[in-house]
C-alpha cells in the first residue's frame, strides 16, 4: 500500500522545496522526485504526527520567541561558531523540553545534508515564511549572520511600534471600562432599589425620572437576566479584544470603525513596507518579497495585493502597480518611482515604512488626546445625569413636604 513521504528538494533555479508524495517506499518516491527533474536532499515519512507538527497549534505551543532565537543565533555565528554548534548551544541553554527538541530537530535536518532554510521549513508553523526566506535568501549570499540580525531588528521595530500603538490605547480602554461599570452599578443596583422606595410615596414624578423609575424596577423583577445580559457583553468584550490580539488586528470589521480603522490599514502598510524592504535588502525580488510580506495586511488588503503583484509580473512598475491597488499614496509611489530610477528599492521601502510609522505615532497620540478628555467627559454627563435623576423625586417631595 503506497505511503504519503515528506521530500525535500531543490529546483532547477536552486529554490528549496518541500514536497508530499505517494510511493511504495523512499527510493520510489527519490525516483519519482528525480524523473521530474528536483535534487532530492531528504526524504522521510510522512506520519499523522510529522502533519501535526507544522500546524498553527503545533506553533502556540513551541512559544519561541523568534526574534531573541534569531538575534542569539546571529551573534554565535558572528562570534565563529558553525551553525549546527550555535544551534546545539541554543538548544543546550533552552529550558522547555519541547523548545530544546525543536531545536535539535533543526541540527538533525542540517546533519542530513539540508541547508538551514529546508531544515526549518521541515517544520512549518513553528518557524514563520519570513524567517525562512531571509535565511534562503541569505545562503545565497553567504550573509547568514547579517541577516539573521537584520531579521531581529526588524521584529522588534515591528513590535516596538505595536507596543505604542497599545500603550496608548491602555488608558482609554481603562477609563472605558471603569465607567461601564459604575453606570452598570447604578444601573442594575442602585437605580433598582431606588424604584422600589420612591414608588412607594407615589409621588408625580418628573417624565425623565419615570424613565429611569421604569427602568429600575424592570430590573428589580429580571435581575438574574440582566445579570446574565451584562456577563454575556463582557464575554463578547473579551472574546472579541483576545481575537483581534491574536489575529495581529486583521479582523476584517475593524478596517469600518472610524478613526481605529485607518490607523489599523496604516499600522498593516508601515509592517508590509518595513517586511519588503527587510527581504529585498536580503537578495529577494520584490515581488516574491511583497507575497511573503502579505499575511500581515488584511483579508481585503491581501487581495489588492495580489492584484499588484500580478501586475508588476505584467510588466507594471511597482509604483503604479502598488498605487492602483490603493497600497501606496502618493508620497509612497513617488519614493518608489525615484527607487525604480535609482535602485535602492531597500532604502526606499524602509523610508516610506518610516513615514507611515511617524504619521501612525502622530495620529495615535492625537487621538489619544482628543478622544481621553471626550471620553471622560461623556462618562461624567452619563453618571450626573443618571444622579440627577434619582434626586429630581426626593427634590420635589421636599418641596411638596413643605
């Protein structure tokens, strides 16, 4: 019965790859990879468990903090030792069992005979797309430890700038939550009980009053499903902030919130620049650089992007390319129509991520300044207003009581 075998291979251009294939055993499916004119560089089989191991789940689980992995490994390197010795001693000082062995799965792969990049790209999900072009690209070149170096700074400047960006969303987001939950205190406890006593003096309340009066005892006779309302709101909150942390802010809904969305397409566009630009200075053509540099942008982004690129093939400059796809303002497609005359695409990619990232810093903390102060403001009309309300009646039956 034929079996499913991993290959890895190398293409006619010297492209790595990763193949499945059915054979009745490893030299079947060498020949079969041979006949169609692949270097075959490893093969083995394909288990239910080696299909686990590069899927999203496999990936939370390593929890390797890639950046730190290729910044420690550049500086071991730099200092003389080999890859498989820099590897080992990674792998040596690594604490998490499944961590180590991820490790010493990757020194396995280069024992074998395969470059770095096969090696990782033996273990899809735990090493991103990113991180193996930059290292296949780098082979090329026989950089290696430069653009292991370059590939770290360039995940901490991306994650730099997302701590900014959720730096200032702290304080409003708290002083959001905090006054949700005092107006739903005086909403769901206090306005309740305080129903109760004034429909007791039926006293001719004000029309605004009897709004609120109604509201609260509506909630003293369904206090279990209001209870249940209000936890289930806070469920989606959270559920809904966990998603959008855990999908990097690519949830298609935010690209329609006012303010939040732009800044969001403009935060995708710095990382999409920023990405290009580290990939192009690595020796990757840029279009190939742009298509590993799209899963950072939105579903609908992702699309435009795929429409320029197909243009650039085409024969389209990457500026006009990029601009019809509605990828680059003006400002951008003119630094790249001055990079496409020049040819320091890398410089000029990295410039415009620049310019996005300060326009982003400026629009983030003057929204942070206007939206702050509005917020507080808002919040204080709301629970004044809900007071007020409360001591119209005990105002206006003082007033009759004398």
């Amino acid at each position: 019965m034929p079996s499913l075998y991993e290959l890895v291979v190398r293409t006619a251009n010297g492209r790595m790859q990763t193949l499945e294939m059915q054979a009745a055993d490893p030299a079947a499916a060498c020949a079969r990879a041979v006949q169609d004119g692949l270097q075959v560089l490893g093969c083995r089989p394909r288990t239910s468990a080696a299909r686990d191991e590069g899927s999203p789940r496999d990936a939370k689980r390593l929890d390797l903090d890639i950046a730190n992995f290729a910044y420690e490994l550049a500086s071991l390197m730099a200092a003389g030792l080999s890859v498989v010795d820099s590897l080992r001693t990674l792998a040596a000082k690594e604490a998490n069992a499944t961590r180590r062995a991820a490790l010493l799965d990757v020194v396995d792969g280069i024992s074998e005979g395969l470059p770095l990049s096969a090696a990782l790209e033996r273990h899809r999900g735990r090493y991103p797309a990113l991180l193996v072009a930059t290292v296949s690209a780098s082979e090329q070149t026989g950089d290696l430890s430069t653009s292991l170096r370059r590939y770290a700074e360039h995940q901490q400047t991306i994650k730099g700038l997302r701590d900014k960006v959720v730096g200032s969303a702290i304080y409003p987001l708290l002083l959001l939550g905090i006054g949700s939950a005092v107006i739903f205190f005086l909403m769901t406890i206090v306005v309740p009980k305080f129903a109760l006593l004034i429909e007791s003096t039926r006293h001719e309340l004000p029309w605004s009053s009897q709004l609120l009066m109604s509201w609260g005892r509506f909630a003293a006779l369904h206090a279990w499903e209001v209870g249940i309302l209000g936890a289930a709101l806070l469920l989606a909150a959270l559920t809904t902030a966990r998603h959008v942390l855990r999908t990097g802010a690519r949830a298609a809904w935010l690209d329609a919130v006012p303010i939040i969305g732009p800044a969001v397409r403009k935060f995708r566009h710095a990382q999409l620049y920023r990405t290009t630009g580290m990939l192009v200075r690595g020796g990757i053509a840029a279009p190939r650089a742009l298509q590993l540099a799209a899963t950072l942008l939105g579903d609908a982004d992702q699309e435009r992007l795929r429409r320029a690129v197909q243009l650039i093939h085409e024969g389209r400059s990457m500026s006009g390319a990029l601009q019809a796809a509605q990828l680059a303002d003006p400002v951008a497609a003119s630094m790249l129509a001055v990079a496409e005359r020049t040819g320091a695409l890398a410089d000029i990619l990295e410039r415009i991520a620049q310019f996005h990232e300060s326009s982003l810093q400026r629009s983030v903390d003057l929204t942070s300044r206007l939206f702050e102060p509005v917020l507080m403001i808002v919040i204080g009309l709301v629970v004044g207003a809900i007071v007020v309300l409360m001591y119209l009646p005990i105002f206006d039956l003082a007033s009759s009581l004398q």
